[in-house]
C-alpha cells in the first residue's frame, strides 16, 4: 500500500507532462494565480484586466495608475486614458516578475480597424514598460486579427521590433495572412469557434480530436510548419481540457488558471498530437492573401466573421466598464 501511494505521488501530472512538448501560458491578470502553476508566459486582455482590477488585493495598482495619470496635464478623458495605458503596464511588470519569459498586453479594441492609431498606441505601451525597466523583447503587443490589426503589426515588427500577439483569430485567411505579415505569434481561438458551431449546429458536443476548434488550430499548425513560417501557434479560449489534450504540441497554450488546476490534478499519459515531422507530410496547397482576398475569405466564413465582431465589441465594453472604474478614482 505504501509502495503505491509512492508511485502516486511520483507519476507527472498533465501539465507537467505538457509543458515537456507545449509552452504553457497564464491566461489571466491575476498574478498570485499565474505563481501558482510556473507558466513560462502569460496573456492578458481588457476582460482580465477589468476582472484583476475588481478585486480588492489589485486596488493599490488602479491608485497607482490614477496617481500617474493625475500626474498629466489633460481632461478628464485623457487623464483615463493615461490611467487605462498605466494599468496595463503595471499589471505586465507585476505578471513579468512571476514568470520567466513574456507577457501580452492588448492594445484598446476601439482601434481595431486603424493601424496608424493601432501602432502608435503600441509604442506608447512600450515606452511606458521601458519608463519601469522592461525591455520590449519580454512583451508582446496583442491585436485583434482585422486587416488593420495585422497590417500594423506588420509595421511593429519589421520597422520597430515589436513583437506582436494576433488575437481574435478564427479563420485559416487570418493566419495565412499573420505568417505573410512576418508577425511572431497567433492566438486562435479555440473554444470560441466550439461556442459558435453549438449554437449554429444541429451538433452540442464534439470529441476533443472533432471539436472545430482543434480542428482550426491543428489545420492552422501544420500549414505553418510544413511551409516553414516563423510565426508561433497560441492555441486559445479553451472550454475544458479535452481540447487543450487535443492540442498537445502545440508551440504554445494559454490556459485559464481553472484550467490549470484540472490539469495539475490530472495523471493521465499524454499523447503529441501536432509536430512538425508530422505537419512536412501533410499534402496541403500554399496560398497567398492580398486585401481583398483576406476580406471575401473572412467575409465567406460566418463564423469567423461573427466572432470577430463580437470578440472586438466585447473587449470594447469592458474596456468602457475598465474606463469608468477609473473615473470613481479620478472623482
């Protein structure tokens, strides 16, 4: 009986046995939660952030952005803007103290469809993590995956060396055209595009390895590597671990700290479903994607197009809710 509560004790748990294959990511703003499970990166968004901002224990960090931003000269709207920037700076210098490698920080979603204003808020985000001695190489500049999200961070990367984070990714044309851009990572959203084909289906539950999500991601994957790009798979936006356990091998995963926790209570063998020895076999066709062809392939796809919308307009009312929070500071 001994012996075998030993060998328990001793057998790797899922994510242990995951993050020999796969990048394990934080998918939160809370870093008391990230210190927990020693991922090597973590994301944030305008959801996390607002939910991170809401707890009493992060309260000294919302002062502290108000003080800064108290601090400018300006109306009240461009103080909150200060604020919210600040914020988010603080919330990635905190998270970066707890983890190893890089954290993403998204940029307003109210300026997803204007890459000069796209850019320019990037840079200030950079600046603000150099005012608190962070370099840009620890940072990924988050944009959601519009033409003009990826355009600008086409320019980020190659004129100023800004790594960027392609979120609100649903589509294979939304990748093709994130490799062609030369950007360092994507983030496909898996459990989104799961919530559309429930809701849109006569289908309400798929096997992990059927689940459209994985499905999009391993498709995603394999063309990247078979055609060599550079530009790194986030798997994201997971609703139970069988989808995460589908994806094992990917490059990276964001996972939400529940998340986290089954697969740390988990001691099952995990299987490498996606590598790139298996991806140079695949028989898929290289194509390219221009403007117009990226809006007609997204504009042909019903569920890409919805979830970007509604991905964009989500992140835009907690971005609001985050704005007026700050304003009960300001006051």
């Amino acid at each position: 009986m001994g012996s075998d509560r030993t060998l328990k004790k001793q057998k790797m748990s899922v994510l242990q046995e995951l993050k020999k294959i796969t990048t394990i990511v934080a998918d939160t703003g809370d870093f008391e939660a990230i210190n927990i499970y020693k991922p090597t990166d973590a994301t944030t968004n305008p959801s996390l952030i607002l939910s991170a901002s809401s707890m009493e224990r992060y309260q000294p960090l919302v002062q502290k952005a108000v003080d800064y931003a108290k601090g400018k000269k300006g109306s009240v709207s461009d103080q909150v803007a200060e604020a919210m920037d600040y914020l988010c700076v603080l919330f990635g210098t905190e998270i970066l103290k707890v983890v190893p490698g890089r954290v993403s920080t998204e940029i307003d979603a109210r300026l997803s469809f204007d890459t000069k204003r796209s850019v320019a808020k990037a840079l200030k985000l950079i600046d603000l993590y150099k005012s608190l001695g962070i370099g840009k190489e620890r940072i990924l500049i988050k944009l959601a995956s519009t033409w003009e999200g990826i355009k600008a961070a086409e320019i980020l990367e190659n004129e100023h060396g800004v790594h960027c984070n392609l979120t609100l990714l649903f589509s294979f044309a939304q990748a093709v055209a994130c490799a062609e851009a030369g950007v360092t990572l994507i983030s496909p959203f898996v459990g989104r595009i799961l919530d559309w084909y429930v809701a849109n289906t006569e289908t309400k539950k798929f096997e992990a390895l059927k689940d459209p999500g994985v499905i999009s991601v391993t498709n995603i994957y394999n063309y990247y590597k078979k055609f060599g790009y550079k530009t790194l798979v986030m798997g994201a936006s997971f609703r139970n671990v069988g989808e995460i356990k589908a994806l094992a091998g990917c490059d990276l995963l964001t996972i939400s700290p529940s998340l986290l926790k089954e697969l740390e209570n988990e001691t099952e063998s995990v299987t490498t479903y996606l590598s790139v020895d298996n991806a140079k076999l695949q028989d898929i066709e290289k194509i390219t994607v221009d403007e117009s062809k990226f809006r007609w392939l997204l504009n042909e796809d019903a569920m890409a197009t919805d979830k970007l919308s509604e991905g964009i307009r989500k992140f835009a009312v907690d971005t609001v809710k985050l704005e007026n929070l700050i304003k009960t500071y300001l006051k």
